[in-house]
C-alpha cells in the first residue's frame, strides 16, 4: 500500500505598503508557537473547498493583520511545502498574490508576535519559514528585478 499525501492550496500575500512612510516595504511577520516559533512568513492561508483564491486571502488578511482594504492583483509565483503530523503527509501549495495598501497592520492574529515592513534587499537578514524559504527567495528576487526593470 503506498503513501499517502493530503495536499492542500494555500494563498499568500506579498505585500507592498505604497505610502509615503513605507514606500514599496514588504509586509513580513513573526510566527509564535509550534515549531515555526520565531519564523518569519507572509501573511496567508489554506483556500477552502470551493472558496475563491481572492475571497480567501481576503479572508486571511483580514483575520491575520486587520486589513480589509488591499489590492490584489494577478499571482505571481507558486512554492511547495511538505512535511508530516501525526504519521500525515501533508504538501502545501502557495500560490503567492502582488498585493498592496497604504496602511499599517491593525491587530495581528495570535499566530504572529511581531511584524515589519521591510525593505526588499533586506530578505537574507531574516530566518523564514523553512518550507517557504525557497519560494520567498524567488519572490523577492522577481520583485527587486521588475522594479529595476521599471526604474530604467
């Protein structure tokens, strides 16, 4: 008998803070408790049985940080996360969404401690969520050369 594995498709946010203050920051924030505890990771979650990419991490952010009001726009980059609870394997699917607003976090949920905006180029100063490390590496690769690109 093989193996087998729950796969799941999760949504996340790489979040660009357009005001004045915090011009182009990108949201990170720090995970407490459980085996992520100190982590960082972008704000995001698993999509439901017949819920919508969009309405779900609508969902998300608003339950994760308080913000309702952020732009979405089109996803961007896809990562993979695997690892095993209880004897289940389990593959996470990101799929990660450009999204933007011009405000700060309004109550972070009681997954996170901490956040920062953060400047792109900073990305290495951080220890993030091993399974995502890969995939949020490409992601901000990706954003720093498009905003080159634009810059020239």
């Amino acid at each position: 008998m093989g193996k087998t594995i729950e796969q799941r498709f999760a949504v996340r946010a790489f979040l660009i803070n357009k005001s004045r203050e915090r011009k182009d920051n990108i949201l990170i924030m720090r995970r407490c408790g459980g085996s992520d505890s100190g982590l960082w990771d972008v704000p995001g979650g698993i999509v439901s049985v017949g819920e919508n990419p969009y309405t779900s991490l609508r969902k998300w952010m608003k339950e994760e940080t308080g913000l309702a009001n952020i732009g979405i726009g089109p996803p961007f980059e896809l990562g993979e996360k695997s690892f095993s609870v209880g004897g289940v394997e389990y593959q996470i699917i990101d799929n990660y969404f450009k999204c933007f607003t011009i405000f700060d976090v309004e109550e972070l949920s009681g997954e996170y401690d901490s956040h920062e905006w953060i400047n792109p180029t900073r990305f290495d100063a951080f220890d993030f969520v091993g399974g995502r490390r890969g995939a949020l590496n490409n992601v901000f690769e990706s954003y720093l050369e498009n905003r080159a690109r634009a810059k020239s």
